[in-house]
C-alpha cells in the first residue's frame, strides 16, 4: 500500500471530525459525539463530582475540543522534522507530515469569570505547536444581567485587556457553558468595533443550547460553534424525537432563569468557589 500525496489539496484540507453529532444547524455549527467527552461532561454535571475532578474534567475536555476545532478550523501545511534518529540515519532520520499552518494569528478570548480555565487551557494546548508571536490570550469581563422575570436581558461589558488587533485573526472563545449565546454576541461586537474584524470567530461552549448555537450562528458569517454537548432539556417531546435544528420553534435548553437544562448548574460559581 502506497502512502497518501501529503502535498494534495484534499490532503491539505482539515479533518474529518471522527464523532459528530447530525444535526440541522448548518456546515458552521458542530457538535462532539465524543464517548470519552461525554462521560467527562457527565461527571461535571454530577451533584458529588469533586472540585478537583471538575478542573480536571473540564480542562481534559477544553483540550480535545480545541484539537478537534482547530484541525478543522485552520489551514494545514506539510512540515518536515529532523528527529534524533538523524544521526545514526541522515536519510530517513527525517518525520514529514501534516500540521497545522503556521500563518495565521490566534486570539484567545477568556470570558472572565466561567471561562477562565477553558480560555487558559486552550492557550496552554496551542502553545505547544503553535508559534508564540502569533498566539495571544485576551481578556474580557463581562456580566449577564437579569430583568425582573428573572431571564437575561443584557451583558455588561465591565472591562477588557485586549493585546493588539483582532483584525484577520482567528478568534476562540472557549467557555464551559454556551446558554443564551449573548456573551459572545457581545464580545463579537467589542473587537469589530475596537479591535478590528476577526477572520473568523469559534466559540467552544463545553455545553450548549440551541438557543446559543443559533444565536452564534446567526450572527455573522465568520462566526462558527464548536460544542462538547448540545443540551436541549425543555423541547419538546416531538423534537426531541427528531434530529436536532428539525424542529427549531419547539426546541430550548433553557430554563426560565436561562440557566440550561439538563446542564451542569453554574460552573462558574463552582471552578472559582465563589458564589457573590
């Protein structure tokens, strides 16, 4: 059997994602069928998960999301990597295959405060191949206000430490939940208008709602969703019989708090043991 033409445009192109969940949403909203991802958001969302086994969980769980968007998401190049077998074996002492590009210029997006690890984590991983001077971290402090029936009427922007342009960068915006979707509608709309016009915008909620996914979605061509889980609790009985996005008018993750259902409860509160 011969190898495959690494140098082919179809063999540049990203990966096909092994675990996928079908759905309705569009070629720009994926979901992760992930066995291992969804026994560690299962044991996230359990009353008795340990707040070790919970930072654990969810930076293990950012980490193989990330993977899985960012071989989708970027372009790739064939790279060559003299090995120490080189030594002993000049000529095929040298590794050569496909990787992510180089080239283009990565803002992560921490949502302070429930996406501080996942933001971190995600930096921490793509540090590891890609290059530093085009790999940043930002930050943004944003709150979700609630009106007086309880549900979220709007995200305040208390402040933000953003390092240069986000013009032409690929953005991510890694979280533990994605309800409402109107944090990262918010924080879309600060960089356009401060910061510059991201090439592309990802979120990573570890969990999702329809109506985030659809609100992301929504927002403008650039923006993409990667998802660990779609939580979709409070649809209907007749759209949760049928694929997800079939059935939109009838589907909802949120509760009248819009807090998700089944979800996990406040991650936030629980990965910094504050409750204020």
């Amino acid at each position: 059997m011969t190898g495959a033409d690494l140098s082919s445009p179809a063999a540049l192109a990203g990966g096909a994602v092994a675990h996928e969940l079908e759905h309705r949403y569009g070629e720009r909203v994926h979901v992760l069928d992930c066995p291992w991802t969804n026994a560690a958001l299962a044991r996230v969302s359990a009353p008795d998960c340990t707040y070790t086994e919970l930072v654990a969980a969810v930076r293990a769980a950012t980490v193989r999301l990330v993977t899985e968007a960012i071989a989708a998401e970027l372009p790739t190049e064939v790279r060559a990597q003299t090995t120490r077998m080189a030594d002993s074996d000049p000529a095929r002492g040298v590794w050569r295959g496909r990787v992510p590009s180089a080239a283009p210029s990565i803002v992560v997006l921490d949502v302070i405060r429930g996406g501080m690890l996942p933001a971190q984590a995600a930096f921490d991983h793509l540090a590891l191949v890609h290059p530093l001077e085009r790999l940043r971290l930002d930050h943004l402090s944003m709150e979700r206000i609630a009106g007086d029936d309880g549900r979220v009427s709007r995200v305040e922007l208390c402040g933000a430490k953003v390092g240069g342009s986000t013009a032409g960068s690929i953005v991510l915006v890694p979280d533990p939940m994605g309800a409402t979707g109107s944090t990262v509608v918010r924080a879309f709309e600060h960089l356009v208008e401060h910061h510059g016009r991201p090439a592309a915008l990802v979120a990573l909620p570890l969990i999702a709602t329809p109506e985030f996914v659809t609100a992301v979605r929504d927002l403008d061509p650039c923006t993409r969703v990667w998802a660990g889980r779609l939580d979709r609790g409070a649809s209907s009985a007749a759209a949760l019989e049928r694929l997800p996005g079939e059935l939109p008018a009838e589907e909802s993750g949120l509760d009248e708090r819009d807090y998700i259902l089944p979800g996990a409860g406040g991650l936030g509160e629980l990965l910094n043991n504050s409750w204020g």
